[in-house]
C-alpha cells in the first residue's frame, strides 16, 4: 500500500502541475463576447494569437449567438462584443450597455441547398424571391431559431419576403435553436435549405449534398461590428486594454490581419472599419 | 463506417502526436473532473455516513431530496452557477465565470448528490452488518461513521468513479459556466461538441474515442488499486 | 457494576410480545447461560442486558456506577470483523475504549496470546475461519477486560473441535474475573459450562436455577418438554 500510495500522490501532483497553457501564466486579459459563426471560422485563432504577440494581452473569447453575446455583456460578464447584428448593436449602444459602435469587416450570407433542389432556386441571385419558392414548394428549410445575427438576417429576410409570421409556415420550416455548426449538421443531414454565412459554410466540413444555390444578392450583406462595454455600467471592464483590443482591429495592421485570413484561397471577411 | 475508421485512425494519429493543445485540453479536463471528485467526496461521504449512522429531523425528507438530485440535469446546474458568478449575480465580484473553478464549482454540485446518495446506500449494507458491534464497542456516531467510511473503501472508490464518470463525461454544465475558451476553459467534452458544430465528425468522434481511453485508464487504476487492497485486508 | 437487575421488563415490537414480563437478578460469580426453543427470545433479552435494545416497559438496573461499555461486551453468534489484520481488530477495540495508545498493541497482543491466535495475528481478519474469528472475536472482548461478558449463541455456526477451543478461551475470560451471561441452543454446553441455568420460553422466564439442579430434572412442565425433545450433546 505504501508504493501505490507514493506513486498516486505523484501522479496527482504531476497531473496538478501540468499548466493547462501558456496563456494561463500570462496575467492581462479581456473577455471578448462574439458569436459562434465567427469562431467557428477559425478566424480568431488566426487573428488572436498575433494580438496576443503583439501586446502580451490574452482575449478570452466565449462564442454564443448574437443575442446571447450582447446579453452576455448586458450582464457585465464581457468587455468587448463583437457580433453580426446592427440593429441589435445600435439596441444596445442606445439603452446605454455599451460606448459606441464601430464597423470592422463583413461577408455575406449565402442560401445553401440539397442538389436535389426541390424549389429550383440554384443559380438564382434574388434571395427574396428564392424564398417565395421554397415556401410555395414547402421545401425543408432549417432556421437556427436561437436571436442570432443569422438567424435575425433570415427573418428580416422572410419579412421582406412577406412571410413573417413563423405561424403561418408549416412543418417544412424547421428551427433548430441552435448555433451554425449544428444547424448545419442538421440541413446536411436533412437536405434542407439554410441561410448561413459564408465563413461558416467555407470551413464547415460536413457539407454532405449541401452547396451553395444563391448568392451576391446586396440584401444579403453581413456587417460586424465591435462595441466597448460601458465601464460606467459595469466597473470591472477592462476599459484600457478593451479600448486597446478594439484599436487594434480596426487599425490597418489589424485589419489587413482580418482580411488575410483564407480558406482555399478564398477571403471569409472583408475589413471595412471607417478611421475613428 | 468509413467516418468511424477514420476517426479511430485519427484518435491514434493524434495521441502519438503527443500535440501541444490535446494535451493542455486532456489535462484540465482531468484537472477539473477530479478536483470536483475530491471536493464531492469531501462533502459527500461524510453526507451518505450521517445518513446512516445518525438520526436527525428531516433526515428521510433530505435523503429523497439527495437521491433525487441525482438526476440534476447539467445544463440546469450550468445556469444556476452562471446566475450565481455572473457579474451581475450575488457572487459576481469574484470574476469566477469562465474560469476553471467556476467548472469546478458546476461539476461538484453535480457529483455530490450521487455521492451522497450511493455512499448512504453502500454504508447501509455496512451497518446492518457492523451496528451492533460497533455500538457493542461503545462507538459514538461519528466514530461509527469513520469506521464504516473506511472500511467499506473498495465500494467507495466505486462510488467515486461513478461521479468521476459523470464528470469527466459532461458538457452542458461547463459549457454554460466555462465558455468553451480556447487555452484557458475548454475540455474534452467542450472541444467534442465544437468539432462537431464545425462538422468535423470524424476529428470530434476521435476525441471522443481519446476520452474513453482515458476515462477506461482512470477505472482500471482503480481497480489494481482495489484488487491490492482486498489481498492485503480481506 | 453487579448484580443486574431485571424488574418486569417487556419488549414489544409491532404487536408481538418478545419478552413478557422478565424479572431475574445476574450476580457476580456464576455463569449465566439462557436457553430455550427458537423464538422464545433469547438473544433479545441478551440485548436487553447490553443495551443494546430498550425495554418497552419495566427496568434494567445496574448496580454502583452505570456500567460504561467498556466494562460490558459481546461476543455475537457471527463474528463482526472490520477489514484489517487480526491484531488491528483488538486495537481498535482498545482505541474505542479510549485506552491510552501505548498500551494498546501490548495488551491486543497479551489477548490474542490467551486466545491462541499470535500467529495469525498479522492477517487479515475477514479471511480466516469461523472458528478463528470467533475465537478473535473473544480476544477483542478479553482485551477490554469486562467485568461483564456477553455472548449470543457463539459457537451455533462451528464445528465440535472450533467450538472446544472458543469455550476454552471463554473459560479462560472467567477465570481472568468476567461474569458470563450467555445463550446457547446446545444442551450439552449449557451443561459443560453452565453454573445457573435460566430457561425462556415465548417470552417469559419459565425457570431459573442452579445447573446442578437443572439438569438431571427442571422443576418447570415446559423445561421438561423442552429437555426430552432434545439429544444430550457430549
């Protein structure tokens, strides 16, 4: 008993010793509330180590939906938000959560579809119209249902579609109430229609006989913005190193960062930060 | 089958690898599971051996309430310990969400229900062999208590490799309360459930195959460990 | 701590009348042994006398100081033994009894000399004989020095040779000074070792009396029945 006993207690405190990363000895960090389809782009995994680098600051992201990211912040459990809803980011600037609001860089959204395509919309470049037809053709369609700028994008859409009413579709219309990733999952398994945006969809690697049917269409244009959570509001936020954090992205280095950032060659985001 | 083949090969590729951020990934998750096993056990173990060993008001209302809680759902704990460290929340001054202690804290209230309650059960079988010679002895409560505790060991260590396998094996909890951050709060559990939201079925489905591993070590350890015990003291 | 008193005492558990109305009085010196059919209530008015058990109604009355318990013991008709090593069994009986730490091993060890068993003293205690644990099972008694010793049917479940050498060690506490109160179903050990015999029956204490007198003819219709549907044991 004694030998078990001694090589236990050494394995106990090897396990215990072993640092979880490099990032945890590091003192200075932020919280960064975004959503799930920036991070699942690998865009941050690009973009935060440079920072990091750059400035010894750790930015700790936490990946919700767009709502759940801004309410997150509501709550002061973030410093910075970056998300993908104006609307709802000029919402929250205005109720006095956050400082101001800045553009950083956008991409657009594409319609995704089986090739069986059962609404014949493949090709087509009116995303509105394209809608009509899967409604009329009550071809499955998978909506993420979870306030995320996606999901907010696809009911705008819908309105303008004059199909606003989520009880006035039927079972073809399918909310999943989840992030990107599962949603897709889901329409790849199901051969559904899916609004997503092209960052997701470029590295989503369980395509299956999905593919892309529309595009290009100007409505379909995704903005991102960043926002400093109010201080006032909340005085544990790191102002000086989230302003610094924020600075950073929509500076040239920052953004040239941004737009470097490919997969098969191919851009996922375009900077557009305006000089402050 | 060709995604589970694939996923095997991959489970080997990457553990021969020996990669940098799978390893820093395996070791939290560990870190986390048996810190909450340590802290549950420290709570409930002497929980399951007051509920045998002594009688109490409330006692049958507390013991229901602690087999019951067994079937706490994990995101539910999630939320509440999120509500709790929130900034916003009572506890929200001591910057504990998204951290590995507030994973910690999640998993240990997950666990000490089922420590509680399987360590009752286990002791009550003890008792009924030992209470009369024990209270023959002249044994008060608690020195009853010590004494079932340690020598009904080998079932307990089974006690706490049941909640260490709840732990180690649960997402929703220290989703809600970790954040899943890359390098500092993401474990296997949370890391499986990412590459599957990024469709990448095969490199989540290998993890997953790395955390069973792991989870068959930690139980054949244990077992050597009780297989040792029982020669030595019967 | 002698003579003890039993004024009247019942015990009535969910209706039926275990012990109805028992008054005896247990003095220093002679062995008590109790026996009777099975039911009649034997190991229950044993228990009563430990105190273990409460009476639903009359007393138990020690006499001069109340008997702390370790100057009681009680050997039981299956061992009880803790996982541990023989030796490590009588300690903690010593430690129970909150004797000092030094003297304990001297003393387990002088005990389990007495009984017969330095020579297993190192293994551990769930894995030997029944005989062995009994006799071990006494040893632990034996070390506490009783002034009163217990014993319920202790060799109902071993063979003639294991049961010689378990009544040679409970002579052997006699004479080191303990009072015996013991029940048995043998005849012939009631005989072998009894100095009064009390005889129960559904309950009641239908006679007691001087062995010497018991034996060749009970003054009781029922002890009569009770001997004559027995075979004498040799």
């Amino acid at each position: 008993m004694g030998l078990t006993a001694l090589v236990a207690s050494l394995a106990v405190a090897a396990l215990f010793g072993v640092p979880v990363s490099p990032a945890h000895a590091a003192g200075s960090f932020i919280t960064l509330a975004s959503t799930t389809s920036t991070e699942q782009s690998g865009l941050f995994k690009l973009l935060l180590p440079m920072y990091s680098k750059r400035t010894g600051v750790q930015v700790r992201v936490v990946a919700l939906g767009t709502g759940q990211a801004l309410d997150m912040a509501r709550r002061g459990d973030a410093d910075v938000v970056l998300v993908h809803d104006r609307v709802a980011e000029e919402r929250f600037v205005a109720e006095g959560f956050g400082v101001r609001r800045q553009d950083v860089m956008y991409n657009d959204f594409v319609l995704l579809g089986p090739t069986t395509d059962s609404a014949q919309v493949a090709g087509g470049t009116d995303i509105v119209e394209s809608l009509k037809k899967i409604a009329l053709a009550q071809a499955p369609f998978v909506s993420r249902g979870d306030r995320s700028g996606t999901h907010a994008a696809e009911l705008r859409l819908w309105k303008v579609a004059g199909l606003d009413s989520s009880t006035g579709r039927g079972t073809w219309y399918r909310e999943t109430g989840s992030g990107m990733g599962p949603a897709l999952n889901t329409a790849s398994a199901m051969n559904a229609y899916l609004l997503a945006d092209r960052g997701t969809w470029l590295s989503f690697k369980n395509q299956g006989q999905l593919r892309i049917v529309v595009e290009g269409d100007a409505r379909l244009f995704n903005q991102y913005g960043v926002i400093l959570v109010d201080p006032g509001r909340h005085v544990h936020v790191k102002r000086e190193l989230s302003q610094q954090f924020i600075d950073w992205v929509v500076s040239a280095e920052g953004q040239a960062a941004i737009a470097s950032y490919r997969i098969g060659g191919e851009q996922l985001f375009f900077p557009n930060a305006r000089p402050p | 089958m060709n995604d589970l083949g694939q996923a095997f090969l991959q489970a080997v590729r990457l553990l021969g690898s020996a990669d940098a951020e799978l390893l820093a990934i395996v070791a939290l998750s560990l870190q986390v599971s048996i810190a909450a096993v340590v802290i549950a056990a420290l709570i409930g173990l002497p929980l399951g051996a007051a509920f045998t060993v002594t009688r109490f008001p409330a006692r049958r209302a507390l013991v229901v309430l602690c087999n019951s809680l067994m079937g706490l759902p994990p995101v539910v704990v999630g939320l509440l310990v999120y509500l709790l460290l929130s900034r916003a929340g009572p506890l929200g001054d001591y910057g504990l969400l998204f951290t590995p202690v507030a994973m910690v804290v999640a998993q240990t209230i997950l666990i000490v229900p089922i420590v509680g309650a399987l360590s009752h059960q286990v002791l009550e079988s003890a008792w009924e062999e030992y209470r009369e010679q024990l209270q023959s002895l002249g044994c008060g409560a608690w020195q009853a208590g010590v004494t079932l505790l340690w020598d009904a060991r080998s079932a307990l260590v089974t006690v706490l490799l049941a909640g260490l396998g709840r732990a180690t094996a649960e997402v929703g909890a220290v989703m809600i309360v970790g954040g899943n951050i890359d390098g500092v709060t993401r474990v296997m559990t949370t890391a499986i459930a990412l590459e599957t939201s990024k469709g990448d079925l095969p490199l989540a489905f290998a993890l997953g195959l790395i955390l069973i591993a792991l989870v068959l070590a930690m139980n054949a350890c244990a077992y050597v460990i009780k297989e040792a015990a029982k020669s030595r003291y019967g | 701590m002698l003579p003890l008193r039993l004024e009247k005492v019942c015990i009535t558990i969910s209706g039926q009348q275990i012990i109805d109305g028992v008054s005896a009085v247990f003095e220093a010196g002679p062995r008590s042994i109790i026996i009777g059919p099975n039911g009649a209530g034997k190991s229950m008015l044993l228990r009563l006398c430990h105190g273990l058990v409460s009476p639903s109604s009359g007393h138990v009355q020690w006499s001069g100081e109340s008997g702390s318990s370790s100057r009681q013991a009680m050997v039981f008709q299956r061992p009880v033994m803790l996982r541990r090593s023989a030796l490590a069994n009588v300690i903690y009986a010593l430690a129970v009894a909150s004797i000092p730490r030094a003297e304990r091993e001297p003393r387990a060890r002088a005990a389990m000399e007495r009984a017969g068993l330095l020579s297993i003293a190192e293994r551990p205690a769930r894995v030997l004989s029944g005989g062995e644990q009994q006799r071990l099972a006494l040893a632990r008694a034996g070390a506490l020095n009783p002034e009163v010793l217990f014993l319920d049917e202790p060799t109902a479940n071993l063979d003639p040779g294991a049961t010689r050498e378990v009544e040679a060690v409970i002579q052997a506490i006699h004479e080191g000074g303990a009072k015996i109160i013991m029940t048995t179903h043998n005849l012939g050990q009631a005989r072998r070792l009894g100095d009064e015999i009390l005889f129960l029956n559904q309950g009641r204490l239908a006679e007691h009396s001087d062995a010497a007198a018991f034996f060749p003819k009970p003054r009781s219709a029922e002890a009569n029945a009770f001997i004559r549907g027995e075979l004498p044991w040799d």
